[in-house]
C-alpha cells in the first residue's frame, strides 16, 4: 500500500513562500535529495525549503542580516559549513510563530545574493520584513586616487631574441659539421 503523505499545518505557507521565490528572474526548482524542494537560479540554490507534510524549514543566504536573524530562537547557523558563509536555518512547527513577511525579505536578500548580477539588475526595491519595497543598498563608491596620475615613461627598446644574420650562419654550419661528425663516430671499424 502507498503511504498518504499528511498534511502540515504549514503547508499553505510552505506553498506561498515556494511561489515567492520562484516569480524571481531565472528561479527554478531544484531537488537534489529527498526532503528538499529548493529554489535555485541558474541551479545555484539560494533557498532550502522543506517538503509538504513535513514541518516548515528554511535555509536563505542572509549576507547583511544573518547576525541579526540567529538571535531569533528559531534559526541557527546551517549545518555543513555553510553558517560560515552567512547561511540561516529556521524550523517551525506552530503556523502561528511565523511571520511569513521576514522569510519573503530573508528569500529576497538571499535571492539578491546568489543570483548572477545581470539578474539581479533586473529586480527592483529589496522586501523588507514588513512586506513594503526598501531602496536597493547601492554598491560602495570606488575610492579614487587623490593623486594625479604620473605619466608613464616611454618604453625601453627590446633586444631583439634573434641572433644576427652572421652569427646564425656560423651556427648553422657548426651544427652541420657536428651530424657529420657524430656520424663518423657511429660507424663501426
């Protein structure tokens, strides 16, 4: 007999967050082992969501948040190293405890993380945990010289790598005679 997968009580939101996540430019599904359904872009994984019938878990890369979000007593760092690279984990048993409009700014941070640049062009205002747009950060300025630019020096002559016209002509008959005489040697007496 096949086994009736129940129901979650997060399945809903399960659902919704999946649906989010995959109106990005270029996001698709991505399972790479049982119990995952996760959001990708170009099969770079940028959210680890759970499957229907299981509790609701979720894992976002939270580059400039991730600090913040593990003081919550429901995240933790993401196992197998990727904590270290600002990866969060959060479990949720009771719908009630989530708050669906921070795991859409966590997707949307993470999305803006992971995605290719030319994608993430593409998106307007970052989502901030209220569910309202918020500017996009703007890159850092680049820092610029405060000293003028030196003009550079003329570029020395190279010599050049070819021997003169002479002294390959010497050489060639030099190596001439050295096959002659290597093959004297050769033969017997």
């Amino acid at each position: 007999m096949a086994k009736t997968k129940q129901k979650s009580p997060t399945d809903g939101i399960l659902a919704e967050l999946r649906a989010f996540g995959l109106a990005y430019p270029g996001a698709h599904l991505k399972s790479p082992w049982p119990g995952h359904m996760d959001l990708a872009v170009n099969d770079k994984t940028f959210t680890y969501l759970s499957v229907e019938g299981e509790p609701l878990g979720i894992s976002c890369k939270l580059p400039r948040s991730s600090e913040m979000a593990l003081m919550l007593p429901f995240c933790k760092p993401t196992a197998y190293g990727l904590g270290k690279s600002g990866w969060v984990s959060a479990s949720f048993e009771d719908p009630a405890e989530i708050d669906v409009a921070m795991l859409k700014a966590w997707i949307d941070e993470s999305y803006r993380a992971q995605a290719p640049k030319k994608l993430a062009a593409q998106l307007g205002a970052a989502v901030t945990g209220d569910g309202a747009s918020a500017p996009a950060p703007r890159p850092p300025a680049r820092a610029r010289s405060t000293t003028a630019a030196r003009p550079r020096a003329p570029a020395k002559p190279r010599a050049s790598t070819k021997p003169a016209p002479a002294a390959r002509a010497r050489a060639q008959r030099g190596s001439r005679r050295g096959a002659a005489d290597r093959s004297a040697r050769r033969t017997p007496r």
